[in-house]
C-alpha cells in the first residue's frame, strides 16, 4: 500500500530538497539587502542633489507618440497632460491600433487644433507592430514613448532630455505612480511600485544593467531604436525584449526617477492575473531568445540580470512546490520540515527583511508621492499574499514563454487595463 507518510520523510530527507530549503529561505533576505544598499548608493550618488530641471542649453526635437486602442474614457486626460509637459520644442503623435470605440473621435478635435498628429490604422495589430508603423513618421532626434492612458508630469522632458548628452545612452525609464489607488489591491501596486520596481531600477543602475524599461513611459534616441531593430511585435513584452536588445548593442540604459507619469493599474485580482501573466510570459521569451548571448564575455555585464531573473523563477517554483508539499505533508500527519503553520523564527525574518524594503523604497519615492507613506499600512499584505499571486503567477506562465518560440510571426496583442478604481 502506498504510504504517504514515508514518502514524504524520504523527500524531505534528500539533500536536493535540503539545498533547495536553503535557497529558499536565503534568497529573498540576500536579494533585498542587496537591493536596498545598492539603491541607497543609488540615491545618494545620483538623485538626492541632482537638480530639479534643465537649463535648456541642450534641447532637441521630441516626439510624444503613443499607441492607443479603445482609449475613448482615458485619451483626453493623456492628451491633455501631455500638452502641459514644459519643453521648447515638442510634438504629440498618436496612432490608433484599430479602435472599435469612439478614441478616434476623442482624439479629433486636438488634431483639428493642430495639436495633434494622428496616424489612424483600420487593423489592430498590438502595440509594439502599431509603435513600429508610427516611428518613420515621427521627426523628434528623442522619442518618448507613453502608455495612452497615462498622464506625464510637466516636467518629465526637462529631467530625461539631458541623459542623452551622452552618446552611449540609448534609452531612459522614467518613474511611474499609480494614480488609480482607491482599492487595496491597487494601493498594494502603489507600494510595489515605489518599493519593488523604482527601488531595483535604482539599484540595478548601481550594477550596471537594468532588466526593463518600463512600458508606460520610456524615451528613446531614434538611432538607438532604428540600431536595435524596434520593437519586436512578436513578443508578449515588448519593453523587455527591447531593454536587452538595446543593451546587447552597447547600448547606456538610464533610470530617472524625477520623470513621473500617472499610470492606471489593475483593481481586481481577474485584472492583474493577466496583466502579469504576460508580463511572466514576455521575460521568459526573452530569456530564451536572448539569454546565450548574454552570456558571451562581451556581454558580461548583463549576465547578472540573467542570472537574477533565473533566481527569481526558481525561488517562485520553490515557493509554490514547497507549499504544495507541505499541504500534502500535514494532511498527511507528518509535520513537515522547514515549514510551520503559524509563521516561525526565519519566516519572521523574512518577512520583516520585506517590509524593511518596502520602507525603504516609500522612504525613497514620497519625495514624487506624497502620498504614498500613508498605504504603507498596507505592506504587510504583500509578503503573505503578493508573493504568493506573483509565485503562482511565475509558476503557470514561464514554460509557455520558455519552451516555446514566439517566432510564430504574428504580433503579439494585448488590451489595456479597463478597470475603474
């Protein structure tokens, strides 16, 4: 007869799950520490006395341009805030993927005004093929590249136009903030933001390579984007792919925290299930289409971001596995090890390690959200529930992006976040 309980023993008594256990209890503490020090470094050697704005001493043409598909609610709150943006020499450029909504007719008015550009498509095509077919159209030397439902701070071309003095950059992320945040699932984003995302960013300048841009606000030197081949339609994430590709060229990728957008984010869990199932999906396609490159010694420093990104999927099946395991360990009545069900001595330390990073990067970003310190009250969800959703999230989505090519020719179409919240 099958015995569970001696299955369990004989699993949890190999050394492979012993080494596992190890890595699972010490990742999370090393990762963090090793992002909040390297962001530190980051904000006292680059960002605490950088100054506010330009000059204007070095001011070339820039092209807004954005993708927009059924926008009709958000387009022109966008449009609005980005003719608001403080910059001599500017132009706004739409391009509608095939909106079956009345985003076309929103837009209207401003091109009439002659504010606005708009490239109108019949097909929808996905936004990086739809961003693609608008560059050659464009006549700004920098292109900023933002989310069709996101709104620009007015200063955000004064704080990214100056990086590209230099020649080697080729791109610039800017800092997004959540501006949809009245639900909990929303404000947790708010925090996962300011503490997760700006936070590597910062740190990842540190050490030299970022894994992404972010999607909702980026700009770009047009050599730079016409040298690495654009975005590349195919792919679930087209901000990543385009992140390795510009820095497999050479390529400087640089963070600027001052440049905020206002961007929506997913308010039900359905929402931000998709969300960052594609987002799990799209790393994984571009670590296997580019991951052997950058391992070549030419490309050695972006190895550490392959690495990393290798890390943390084995950390999330560690996550999921173990807690499946478990499950099937006490059911089974026999007490698993390295597990308790009310949270132990180490689980303690992690999660305090969490939320020290979650101070941290709210510390490090109120400065550009004021309110931001007020939903910290709400980190202490993260590590017992946001960590779970993103595991399970890394769990179902990575094979698909990691085992299939995505060299299947047809572009790769998503829809923006349709939430109010």
């Amino acid at each position: 007869m099958f015995d569970v309980p001696i299955l369990m023993e004989s699993i949890q008594r190999n050394p492979v799950y012993l080494a596992a256990l190890i890595f699972f209890a010490w990742y999370p503490i090393f990762s963090s520490a090793l992002w909040v020090i390297s962001s530190v470094v980051f904000f006292v050697r680059r960002e605490r006395n950088a100054p506010r704005a330009d000059n204007g001493t070095y001011a070339p043409r820039v092209t807004v341009l954005m993708a927009a598909y059924n926008e009709e609610e958000h387009i022109v709150n966008t449009i609005n805030g980005c003719l608001k943006i403080d910059y001599p020499d500017y132009e706004i450029v739409i391009v509608n993927d095939g909106s079956t909504d009345s985003t076309v007719k929103k837009i209207r008015p401003f091109v009439e005004a002659g504010k606005v550009r708009l490239i109108d498509k019949s097909r929808n095509e996905g936004k990086a093929m739809a961003l693609n077919d608008a560059i050659p159209l464009t006549n700004g030397e920098i292109l900023l590249i933002l989310d069709a439902d996101a709104v620009p701070d007015a200063d955000i071309l004064k704080a990214m136009v100056p990086h590209f003095r230099r020649g080697r950059v080729g791109a610039v992320t800017g800092n997004p903030r959540v501006l949809n945040r009245r639900s909990l699932l929303a404000k947790m984003q708010a925090i996962e933001f300011a503490s997760i995302v700006s936070l590597q960013r910062r740190g990842a300048r540190v050490w030299g390579k970022l894994l992404t841009m972010s999607g909702v606000v980026g700009a770009f030197h047009r050599n730079a984007l016409l040298d690495s081949g654009l975005f590349s339609p195919e792919m679930a994430t087209e901000d990543i792919d385009l992140t390795w590709k510009l820095q497999l060229k050479f390529y400087d990728i640089r963070y600027e925290p001052r440049a905020i957008v206002w961007m929506r984010v997913p308010v039900s869990l359905a929402g931000l299930w998709r969300q960052r199932r594609r987002w799990a999906t799209g790393l994984a396609q571009v670590i296997r289409r580019h991951g052997r490159e950058t391992l070549s010694w030419k490309a050695r420093r972006l190895s550490p971001v392959l690495i990393e990104s290798y890390l943390s999927i084995l950390w999330a099946y560690c996550f999921v596995l173990f807690v499946g395991l478990w499950a099937v360990s006490y059911a089974a009545g026999y007490p698993p090890i390295g597990a308790s069900p009310i949270p132990n001595y180490w689980g303690m330390v992690i999660g305090t390690t969490c939320l020290v990073q979650l101070f941290v990067g709210v510390l490090l970003d109120r400065q550009y959200d004021r309110r931001l310190p007020w939903y910290y009250s709400v980190a202490v969800l993260y590590p017992l529930i946001y960590w779970m959703l993103m595991a399970m999230v890394t769990f179902v989505s990575t094979p698909g992006g990691l085992f299939r090519s995505a060299d299947n020719g047809e572009p790769a179409r998503w829809k923006p976040v349709r939430e109010v919240g």
